[in-house]
C-alpha cells in the first residue's frame, strides 16, 4: 500500500509540472499585455514601459521566468495582484471556504438523491423510478447551468420570493447559518442538478449489471430478502463504479460550479477567476488556476487510495482503468 | 469489409426516438439557414420606429432587442453560430484525439507515457477554465472559440482511443496482418482504426453538445462572443438584468430552450449510436 501511494504521488509529478507550464505559458503568450495590464496608463513612454517590464522581471528570458516563477509557487508565494496589491494566495484563501461550501452541498445532495434513484431505476427496469431516473438523467445532461440559474431566480426569487437572488450572506446578518441556509439553496441545487445525470446514470448501470451475477442469485435462493440482496450485497458492489464517476467528474462539477457562482454572486473562487479574467488580472487568474488544478490532481489521488481501500480486489498494483 | 445494407445503421432507424431526433437535428439546421431569407429582418440592424424592448408583435415576433435589433432574427443567426461552434470543435477535437490515442495505444513506451501524461495534464483542468483564459487572452472570435475548444477536446477522444487500442493490438488479426508484412501505418490505419472507431462515433454527438453548453456559458457570461456577433447564450446575457428577467421572458426563454431541445437530441443520437454500435450491451 504504502509502495502504492508512493508511485501514484510521484506519477502525478509530471502532471503538475504540466499543469503549471500550461498556465504560466498561456499567461505569457502575449507579455506586453500583462505590462499593459500591470501599467494600465502609467506604461505610456516606452522608457517607463521598459522599466515596468524590468521590475515585473518581464525583460528575462521565458525559461528562467518560468523557472523563477515555479520556484515561488513551490514555496507557496503566488505573488501580488496586479489590481489590488493583495498577495493572491491570501485573496484565493478568503474564497476556498465558500466555494467548498457549495460544491460540497451541491454533491452531496446529489449523491443522496443520485444513488437511492438509480438503484430503485436498476432494480424496476419498467417502473416509474426508471422513467423518473432518465428523465432527469437526460434534463441534467441537456440544460446549461446557467438558464437553471435564470429560471430559478425567476421562479423562486422573483415570482415567489422563497429564496434571496444573490450573495452568501444578506448584509448586516454575518454569520448567521439560517440565512446563510437560504441563500445556498438556490445555488446547490442548480450544482446538485448538474452533476445529478451522470451519478444516476453510473448507479443505475453499475446495479443492474450486479444483479445480473450469479452471487445475487444465490443470495435470493438461500431466501434473503430483496432489500437485503439489493442493499447489502448490489449496491455495496456498485459503489466502485460509481465513486470512479465522482472522481472522474470533479474538474466537470467545478467548471459548472464556478458559473453558478458567478450568476448568484456567491463570494467564491469562480467569481474571483471571472472577475480577474474581466480586469486582467493576471497573477490572480494564474494563481486560481494553479490551485484548481492542484486541488482536482490532489482529490484525484485521494479518491484512488479509498478506492482501493474499499475494494481489496483492486490491489495496490495496476491502474485504474 | 463493405456490406450491402449497414447492420449498424439499420439497427440505429430501428431507434425511433434516436432516429427522429437525427432528423431533428437536420431540419433544424436547414430551418436556421433557410428561415432568415424569408423573415426578412437584419439582426444588426436597429428598428427605429419599434424602438427599444418592443414586445413581441406582427412586426417583430419576438420583439427587440435592448438595441432595437430583431430577437427572432438574432435567435437564428445566434443558432447558425452556435451550432458552427459546436460542430467544428468536435470535428476539431476528434481530428486531434484519434491519431494521438492510437499512438499512444500502438506503439507504446514513450509515446504512450508522454501521450497520456498530457491527457492526464489537460483533464485535471476544469475545462471551462482553460477555454476562459484561452477565449480572453486570444480574443473573443468565433474561430478563436473553436479552435481553443477543438484543441482542449483532444483528450477525452484520445483517451477513448488508447483504451481500445490497448485491447484491439492484441488480436489474432493484427497479428496475422503483420506476419503478412503489412507497415506500422497501414496496421494503424487499415486494421485497428476500423475496429476503435466505433466509441469515437458514439461520443462524437455530446461532445457537440458539450461544445454548444461551454460556449454558451461562457457567451452568456460575457467572456466569450460578444455582441454585434451572437450565439444563443449571448443573447441571454441581458437577462442578467432584473428587468429582463423579470419582464421580458420572451427576450431570454427561447434561446434557452433551443439549447436544451438541440443538446437533447444530441443526446439522443449518441444513445441510439451506442446501442447501434454495440447491440449486446444496450439494453
């Protein structure tokens, strides 16, 4: 196990330097914007113009800056904000908190709506529950999240007023979880609803595929009772599957997640990334980058371990393929 | 290999539902390439007389625009973009991923460590995310949308490729196809290209559809198309705006559900395509 965890963290190396050297190329393949950016009126002689690329260390060839800057992430200093002179890492840590809160009520609202209705859809082939289950598997699939969005600050802000439009908190209630309860109903389940699909979809299959084996046939002969068979011994094997779906749709959930933040102006790190793509803020949007990609590769190789811990088949050898 | 009557389309017709919504999709772009001529209306034009968030009437089906522009006519030449976007990403996307997966799965050894490695790389980014910094750094054009959208999809197809690769390459036929002295391209391409085609086929419909989502959420959210150029999720940018939302639901709804109704039966094609393909594991 522990030869295991070794090799899958030295496997995900090259993955992060990738990560990095994709973002820090994709920032750099037009530098004068960033001295642009970074000047925004003060750069207007080129003598100035050379001076502010001096002093960001833009006047350096791409490899050393690249190497320069690597050596600052590594350390965890992901420099100042262009805009507001703020280190960027302190600016994405105010945000991690709320983004955590969404995605995380989001998933799991789905997973405790998900699994329950793909196993009723898996064990019913004809029943309503499978109508239900592709029905929404199909709604979730086809919807983009942000028309969610629009309709149901339309329905239920607007026209009903149940729930607030926007925000984490309304002002002067600060930290108040009843209000903060109301306002995270809205978002979640717009990000619930988008990862919903494919869950419901992967737990469906994955049972009806178990309750085809022999060892499910058994269970029934020797007299267990159909819940019994569908729970303790369906489901449990079904799990598998069905986590490798989550793990394999994190990066998914958070792209989706980022836009509904947006939209409800949920103070998180996909209203910081759209609000730097929309100034040109480029150490932060370099910096939010890093992290997300970071946090996906890491969670990634979290899964893999419980993976393997819940599944003994799988051993600690081979890939997850 | 050539069959009189393909089994697999055969089986696809059968797929009334599949069927009808492939029909669907090619009426749907005639009907946006035709229906402009006979509307008559410019969707960059402002209507002076209607003024501003006229609502729908005779003249103006939809209504205007925050501008004075024809909705109706914004919503079609919205659609003929949207779906340019999505189809070429996806040709894009496909055209990239299929040889680089079959690399990888073939030959093995470096190719496959670096190959995968990079797919691994561009798929722990939220795709959404690379395609924003790309769209805003490249500036915000149809064809820059495609081709970041096109070349960030590569990885998904070439992942589906190398997998069956991976399995195809061990089959007596390859075998026998080298012992008979067939080149590495001709094995590639003449061998195992037919038989891992077949996933590729039946992912390619929601791959279009995940083209459309992406730029429509980002069209909508300002940093992808924006106006005088229009796609369906830039249309819906103005009921960002409580005002829109609230009183003009006409001006933001039908571009939603065109959407929805196109990426639906994406959907669907791709499903009855699976089952088409693959007839033992359909259910």
């Amino acid at each position: 196990m522990k030869h295991y965890i070794v090799k899958r963290v030295l496997g995900a190396v090259p993955v992060f330097f990738g990560i990095t050297l994709i973002v820090f190329l994709m920032m750099n393949l037009a530098p004068a914007t960033i001295a642009d950016a970074a000047g925004e009126g003060e750069a207007s002689s080129a003598a100035m113009r050379a001076a502010l690329e001096a002093n960001l260390g833009l006047d350096q060839p791409i490899l050393v800056r690249y190497i320069l800057w690597l050596k600052e992430v590594l350390t965890g200093d992901l420099g100042l904000s262009y805009r507001t002179g703020q280190p960027v890492l302190r600016m994405i840590g105010q945000r991690v908190a709320p983004s955590l809160i969404l995605t995380g009520t989001g998933v799991v609202w789905a997973v405790l709506l998900g699994i329950p209705l793909g196993v009723m859809a898996a064990w019913k082939p004809r029943s309503g529950w499978s109508k239900l289950a592709s029905g929404l598997t199909l709604f979730s699939f086809s919807a983009p999240s942000f028309f969610l969005c629009l309709i149901a600050i339309f329905v239920f802000s607007v026209k009903l007023s149940w729930f607030p439009a926007a925000g984490m908190y309304s002002s002067g209630a600060g930290g108040d979880l009843m209000d903060l309860l109301r306002h995270l109903i809205l978002p979640a389940a717009v990000v619930c609803l988008g990862s919903l699909g494919n869950l419901v979809r992967q737990t469906t299959s994955a049972v009806s595929e178990v309750l085809g084996e022999d060892y499910i046939r058994t269970a029934r002969a020797k007299g267990l009772g159909e819940w019994a068979v569908l729970w303790k011994h369906a489901f449990r094997t079904a799990l598998i599957p069905v986590l490798t779906t989550i793990l394999n749709h994190i990066p998914h959930i958070i792209g989706g997640s980022m836009v509904v933040e947006r939209i409800f102006g949920w103070p998180g790190m996909g209203s910081l990334l759209f609000s730097s793509v929309n100034g040109r803020d480029y150490t932060v949007i370099m910096g939010v980058t890093v992290v997300v990609a970071l946090a996906v590769l890491v969670t990634g190789i979290l899964m893999d371990i419980v993976y393997r811990l819940a599944d003994p088949g799988v051993g600690w050898g081979g890939d997850r393929e | 290999m050539k069959k009189r009557t393909s089994p697999v389309l055969q089986r696809f017709w059968e797929d009334k539902l599949a069927a009808a919504c492939l029909i669907f999709l090619g009426v749907e772009i005639l009907l946006l390439l035709v229906l402009p001529l006979f509307l008559g209306q410019d969707p960059n034009v402002t209507d002076k007389t209607a003024g501003f968030w006229a609502p729908p009437g005779a003249e103006h089906l939809l209504g205007t625009d925050d501008v004075g522009r024809d909705i109706l006519a914004r919503l079609l030449y919205g659609g003929q973009i949207s779906l340019l976007v999505g189809y070429l990403s996806a040709i894009l996307g496909t055209l990239l991923g299929v040889p680089l997966g079959l690399l990888a799965g073939y030959k093995g050894g470096k190719w496959e460590y670096w190959i995968m490695r990079a797919c691994d790389t561009f798929q722990s980014f939220p795709s959404l995310i690379l395609v924003l910094c790309l769209v805003s750094l490249l500036g915000p054009s149809v064809w820059n949308i495609i081709l970041v959208q096109g070349v960030l999809g590569w990885s998904s197809v070439a992942r589906l490729v190398y997998g069956s690769t991976l399995s195809v390459k061990k089959k007596e036929y390859v075998e026998a196809s080298r012992a008979l002295g067939a080149t590495d391209r001709a094995i590639l391409f003449r061998t195992i290209l037919p038989n891992v085609i077949a996933p590729v086929w039946a992912a390619f419909p929601m791959k279009v559809g995940r083209a459309i989502l992406s730029e429509s959420s980002l069209s909508f959210l300002g940093v992808g198309l924006r106006t005088p150029q229009a796609s369906w999720g830039n249309l819906m940018q103005n009921a960002l705006e409580l005002i829109t939302l609230t009183t003009r639901p006409w001006a933001w709804i039908p571009p939603g559900l065109c959407i929805v109704v196109t990426v639906l039966a994406l959907l669907l094609v791709g499903e009855g395509l699976r089952k088409a393909l693959n007839p033992k594991a359909g259910r």
